[in-house]
DNA sequence: CGGGGTATTGAGTGCCTTCAACCCCCGTGG
DNA sequence: CCACGGGGGTTGAAGGCACTCAATACCCCG
C-alpha cells in the first residue's frame, strides 16, 4: 500500500475550509452538512513526490480526495511502458469502485507533495446513505471520468503527436484555469517530458523536438516545471483541430 | 435522431424471456419483479444495417438495451477519422448517462440488424427509485465500461499494431464465448477491415498486412464476416504481452 | 455473370522511434 | 562563490513501423 503520512489534527484542513472543495465530491454540500460529512473523514495524509497511494493489483480499502499537489494515474504494461490515464489535480477524487473486493486496475503516484483525504470504505456506504445528494455527485463525476477517458482514447488513437500535444496542454491549460491559476504568466507545471509522453502515447524524445517546434512558433513553452502560453488562440485553434 | 421502426407487440420478446438479460441491466432481477420492469420499457424496436441508433451532439431521451445485433459506438474526429469505441454485443446497456440534458458524446451505428429495447428517461427514473439493485448494477455496469475504456486507452496508446490486433481479437472472443458462441469452429464476425482498424488505432490497410501474418503463422483468420481460431493458445500468448 | 463492396498486395514515403551524445538547469557541498 | 553531479531536456543520425496511394483480387449477391 502507500506511505501516508496522518497529519496531525492541528495540521488539518476542515472541509468548510477546503479550497479544492468547489471542484471535488462535496461540492454541492451545504455549510451544515459538511461538518457532518467531515465526521466521515477517516483522515487526512501527506504523500511526498514518487510515493504511491496504491498500485495497480492492490485492493485499497478507502476512497480519496486529493486536497493539494498532483498525482498521476496510470496502467503498466508488460513492455514496462505505462499509459498514463489521469492528471490528478486539486479537488480529484481518486480511487473509488464499485466493489472494494476487487484489485484495482491501475496505480496513483504523487508527482508533487500532495495532501490527501481519506474515506474509508464503511465512511463511503455510510455517507451514500445519509446524503443522496453525494450518490447523484459520485455518478456525476464518474459519468464526467468516463467521458474523458473516451476523448483521451480518440485523440491518442486517431491524431499526429503535433495535436495530441497541442490538444493535451491545451487541456490541462483548461484545468489549471478553473482552479484559479493565471494562465498569462507562466504556470507552476510539474509534469516532465516523460509523463506527458506517457499521457498521451508517444516518445518523450520526439515529444521534445515538438515542444522545440511550438516554443519556436511561439505557441506555448513548455519546460522545468513551468507553463507558458505565448499564442492562446494559436493554441485553441491546434487543440480544436482534433475534434 | 435514429431510425427506430417499433415492433408489434406479437413481434416482440419479453424480459422473461430475452436471452441477452443474463450480460444485461436486468441480470440481477427476480421473475416477478422483471414483469414490472418490462411495463417500464418504452418500446422494442428494430434498426437496420447502417442505422445510427443516435448521433454525436444529440439529446437522447432515453436508455437502451440491445437485445440482438452489433452495434458500434464512435467518437469523430475533425479529420474524418473516428475512433470506435465499444463494439456493442447482445445485452450490452447502451446511451446511459446522468444529465438526459446534456448531448451524448459518440454516436451509435448498427452494424448488423438489431433488435433493441428502449426505456425513456421517466421510465428509468422510476426504476431506479422502485429497485435499488438496480441503481446498484447500473453503477457496477457504468465501473465496468470505464474499466474497458482505460484498457483500451492504454493498449492502443502504447502497443504495436500487432499486439493490439491480437488483443482485441481476444477480447472479442472472450464476450463472444461468454455469450454461447463455439469457438472451436468458425464464428460469425460482422467486423470489416475499416472497423477492426478504427477501434485500435491503425489504418486498415496495415491492419490487412497483419491479418494475413496472423492467418499464415496458423494463429487466428479472420475475413469476410467468420472469425476462425487456430491456434487458441497462441492467440492468448500474443494478447497476454500487452498486459 | 456482372457489379459493388471488401480484402490484398506493391511501391514509395514519412512520422515516429531508438540509441547515444551533449547540454542545461539547479541543488548541494566544499 | 564556485565546482560538481545528477536529472531532465535537446539534438543528431539512422532505421523501421505504419501510412498513403493505387492497382488488383476476391467474395457475395442479385
């Protein structure tokens, strides 16, 4: 399993404070509710960057919510490649099936130092029971999860590395916004070579000579840890070339 | 919208009887509890060849079951291209989703005749609220399909074309199996070239290149609607290098 | 026995990969 | 303050997998 780190009560974050609440699972919980909600939380943790939450195979007995960092979700496959599936950002909820008996088909990783809330699986039934508002919440952003996951299969499948680059900044540009980032100056971007080339399936070299070629036609500059978009409407016009 | 022509009642099958209910929603039923069900499905209906059942962009009211035919489930691109899917088989659960105000986002073609059972948005809603197994299969459905769309984001993502050949041809074998189909001998297999190469990402013309390896090495044939196992073993041996 | 759709094959091209070397950035420690 | 080291980023050369375009073969159906 992972290597999480209980914070201590002091160092908690509530739920009312939670500033990555208005994107996560409680979302549309009102001020009484959360208090209660929060009684469910089995704890909050800290996760240092490389550590697992679980891996692929594990059968994790909880639920999660990443309160702050970024993680990635991805699959490994026998060639020792991975495809990764998800950028977990601010607010993600993580982990969540149907069945807590079943092994789960895919591993989470911290890529930043992360805090995150852990519901374990008894929390999970009981807070499904208490509010139906979470129930119609958990299918919304199962429903939104999937969507995703087939607009990650089209473009991988179906476009030039050009345009998946293109289309995934453009994309994690997007969510970064909504999280309140300013996406005029450059933007905190932890995310190497590798793991976008992991994301969206092709070499981390050739995806460098495409990072060379939309820095050069001044598009987005995208290296050490940093975001910069130089041309948003350039972008926006490459991304939507995909679909 | 689709083209569906509504059958008669004489024409049509009950839930009772339906041979695709034991992979479909209903599964879980009782036989007194599916005679109400079915008093909740809206219509049986058929769709021809060819048909789209509904289409990218569109608000489908309601939900569907396939209780006979193939269907294909297709994003599309800008370029032309779409990436399939899902290859819909016989009691495959199909248009779900929690928002009937938001557009779908992929369109569903009929591949071979159909016979298909829809159930309006109302209709579900008082499903879900008169059997609660139901909204529990529904959820254990909705897992699974995100479950497959990871797997295939992930082979298509980072596989050669003939590994991703020989997965998805497994795989197929596999639900097909599943649904009493004998592959020790020649199975029906409505899939042309132009399909097989869009549900994992490559054109047909190579895809061509490596059925006509696949057959020579006495692995798997496949050709003009039959698909024919020759040697199951390897078959398994080349699918089981992806994962 | 055509005719249309599907499958196959060939030739040529190019996108992307592989492998390997080099560079740059940045943190660390002397 | 600078030397050092390491990890990520960049570049080059070479090759191969998969693509494009186009012609031919095959299968099935009317």
């Amino acid at each position: 399993m992972g290597q999480l780190k209980v914070l201590k009560t002091k160092e908690q974050v509530t739920c009312l404070e939670c500033s990555a609440r208005r994107y996560a699972w409680f979302k549309p919980c009102s001020k009484e509710t959360l208090a209660l909600h929060q009684e469910r939380r089995t704890s909050q943790s800290h996760l240092a960057v490389g550590e697992y939450l679980f891996m692929e195979g594990e059968k994790p007995r909880a639920v999660y919510t990443l309160q702050d960092g970024w993680v990635i979700c991805f699959k490994s496959l026998a060639n020792g490649q991975r495809q990764i599936l998800h950028i977990g950002l601010a607010g993600d909820f993580l982990g969540y099936r149907v069945n807590f008996d079943e092994p789960i088909d895919y591993s989470i990783m911290a890529i930043t130092d992360c805090t995150i809330c852990a519901f374990s699986e008894q929390s999970i039934d009981r807070l499904l029971q208490e509010d139906i508002q979470l129930t119609k919440r958990l299918f919304e952003i199962h429903s939104e999860a999937s969507k995703v996951c087939r607009t990650n299969l089209s473009y991988v499948g179906q476009s030039t590395a050009k345009l998946k680059v293109a289309f995934f900044l453009n994309k994690m540009l997007h969510r970064l916004k909504e999280r309140g980032a300013d996406i005029n100056n450059p933007v905190y971007f932890p995310l190497t070579r590798e793991e976008i080339a992991d994301a969206i399936g092709i070499t981390s070299v050739h995806l460098c000579r495409i990072s060379v070629e939309l820095r050069r036609s001044k598009i987005v500059d995208c290296r050490h840890n940093r975001l910069e978009i130089l041309d948003y409407k350039k972008l926006g016009t490459l991304a939507s070339a995909v679909f």
